[in-house]
C-alpha cells in the first residue's frame, strides 16, 4: 500500500533562516505519528507544508497520492492549527454546520462530529465563551466534518487538564482504527508514548523516526523524554 503521506528532502526557508534542512518520512494509513521536538524546532513549519499553505524551497510533499494542498485534497485533509480556527460569535454548532456547507456534506455530519468531540452539552454555546479545552474540541469538530482521510494537529492538547487531554488521544486512535492518518505535534514528551510512530525534530531535521518500543530499546530507557536527550547527546558527540 502506498504511504499516506510522503515527504521527501524538504527545504523550507525563512527569511534568511533555514528552517527544514532537508526531512524525509512516509506515514502509513492508519496511523498516529508523533511530530515531536522544542518550540522552534520546525513542526508548525513542516504540518503547514503536509496542507500545502507553506512554500518550499525544495523536495517534495505528497498527501494522499497527490501534491500537498491540490484541489482534490481540500476535502480529504483536516488541519487544527495552534490559533483559534473557528468563530467566536457562532455556537459550537452553528460553526461546525458551517463547515458543513463549505465541504457540501449533510449538516448531520455536523452534528455528529460535534458529539464525537464531547460537546453535545455545549452544542448551542458560542465558541467566544467556551473554556480553552473546549474551544479546541470546537476546532477538531469542524477538521473532523468532512471525515478527512489525513488529519494534522498542531499541538492540540496544549494547557488542557490531563482528563481532556486522555479523552482526545482515545479519540484520535478511534479514528485511526477508522484508517484516518494522524499527524500530531507537540512538545511535551509525556506524549510520545500514546503515537505508533514517532519523529522526533531538533533544528529543522528528524534525530529519530521509529516507534516507541524501538526507540526505548535503541536508546536503553524506558523514559522517552531520557531516550530523546541521548540522542541529541550522541548526535553532538559525531558531529564534535
């Protein structure tokens, strides 16, 4: 089967700075990948790419078959990003049945995805007045209408109390049992155990790309957050 998501030599600068130096990986349908690393690191910058808002200076990304943000794939992908993505004047539902009608889906759908995040109870509240943890289950509802077959989340589990945050990560593997693709980013290492794979960033390139049982065993630790520093220690030490 073709990989959900290719990427290949990617080089994206900023200005003067170099942000990308050259990342490849390939993600398979179905899956949860951990994009995971500091702030600063690069993530926002390659999820931005993989929905194809972001130009490149070279490499390749492809979604789904298909070069990253083609037409074909406006309904296939859905993208959370850090800042609010919906509108703080329209209710939890009223936003979700918009994006209903952008994607030409039913309205139910709207409604179904609305339940699917837990917010049935607040279904008629306006986004503007929702809690920060309800505010982003707002966001992922309308990613999640059109029932994307790729679904990037840029650190969505950010400031959420650890229950929230335990209620998305089921969520996000319920869709991948589903064959949705995940890609979600953070920075909290306490994460990276909940991914099937993991990719692991430093300054615009991967120092791992590899589950996280081989990862524990290649690094001989059990803590992941231990596993990541000895690897950045062991890159230092060759380039030293």
């Amino acid at each position: 089967m073709d990989a959900a998501i290719a990427v290949d030599e990617l080089v994206v600068d900023r200005g003067k700075r170099r942000v990308l130096r050259g990342v490849s990986f390939s993600a398979p349908a179905g899956a949860v990948v951990g994009l995971l690393g500091p702030s600063g690191c690069g993530k926002t910058t390659l999820m931005r790419c993989l929905v194809g808002v972001q130009k490149v200076r070279s490499g390749t990304v492809s979604v789904l078959g298909a070069p990253a943000g083609s037409a074909p794939l406006r309904s296939r992908v859905g993208y959370v990003t850090q800042a609010p993505s919906v509108y703080a004047d329209l209710t939890v539902r009223e936003n979700a049945r918009y994006f209903a009608t952008i994607l030409g889906v039913d309205p139910a759908k709207a409604d179904q995805a609305v339940h699917d995040v837990g917010l049935d109870d607040h279904a008629t509240q306006l986004v503007g007045a929702l809690s920060g943890g309800q505010h982003t289950r707002a966001s992922l509802a309308c990613a999640l209408v059109g029932g994307p077959d790729v679904l990037v989340l840029d650190e969505p589990t950010v400031g959420l109390d650890p229950v929230l945050r335990a209620d998305l990560w089921l969520r996000f593997h319920e869709l991948a049992a589903g064959g949705t693709t995940l890609i979600v980013s953070s920075h909290v290492m306490d994460e990276a155990g909940r991914c099937d794979r993991l990719l692991l960033m430093r300054d615009g390139h991967f120092i791992a790309d590899d589950t996280p049982a081989a990862l524990r065993a290649a690094t001989g630790t059990d803590d992941l957050e231990e596993a990541f520093l000895r690897l950045i220690r062991a890159e230092s030490m060759e380039v030293a």
